[in-house]
C-alpha cells in the first residue's frame, strides 16, 4: 500500500502546525486523510469495512468532543457574566448605612440614608 501521499500530507500539517497535533485536528483534515487512504490502497487488498467504520466512529466522537467542549464553554462564559452581575449587585446592596431601626405599626422599619425602606 502507497502511503506516500498521506505522508506528504502530514508532513505538510506537522511543518506548520508543530504544537498540539490532536488539538488542532479538524474535519477536513481528516477527510483528507480518510480519502488518501482510500486512493492508494491496495486494489488486491482492500481496507476492510471494519477499520473504515472503525475510523468513522472514532472521527464522529471527536466531532461531538469538540461540540461538547465548545457548549461547555459557551456555560461557563455564561456562568461567569452571572456570577459578576450578582456581586455587582451584592456590592451595590451593601454599600447603604443604617441611621436606625425602628417599630412603627408593629412593623420594624429601617430607616437608611433617610429614606424609609421596609
């Protein structure tokens, strides 16, 4: 089996991107591969059914690994935008002085910056 062409590919892949190999393989790539495997194979050998599912199985888990990293991002990103707004408004609650409490009615009042809040 002539593998050169696919190892032409990778040679070219690896020459630019150097770091993190598995993290920035994509789609096309992949594609690229798959089909360069499927152009130089063997014609009295042919690759199994087996492995080619195989393969498609392991390309459709990494797709739906990286969809799921990019919705848990997405969650956090939320996540965080609430959190700042609730102590953005934490902060601004507690910032009032208390002149003094008091029972009016028989109902206990706060009287704060001399306004009357319940």
């Amino acid at each position: 089996m002539d593998v050169s062409e696919v190892q032409g590919k990778y040679k070219e892949y690896s020459a630019e991107k150097k770091n993190d190999f598995a993290s920035n393989m994509d789609k096309d790539m992949f594609l690229e591969l798959l089909v360069a495997q499927m152009r130089n194979q063997d014609p009295l050998n042919p690759m199994e059914d087996r492995e080619f599912i195989a393969q498609m199985a392991q390309f459709s888990s990494l797709e739906q690994m990286q969809n799921l990293n990019s919705g848990l991002d997405s969650f956090k990103e939320e996540v965080m935008e609430q959190i700042q707004h609730m102590n953005n408004n934490m902060v601004l609650s507690q910032t009032n002085i208390v002149d003094k409490i008091a029972l009016l009615n028989t109902t206990v009042e706060q009287i704060i910056n001399a306004y009357n809040n319940e």
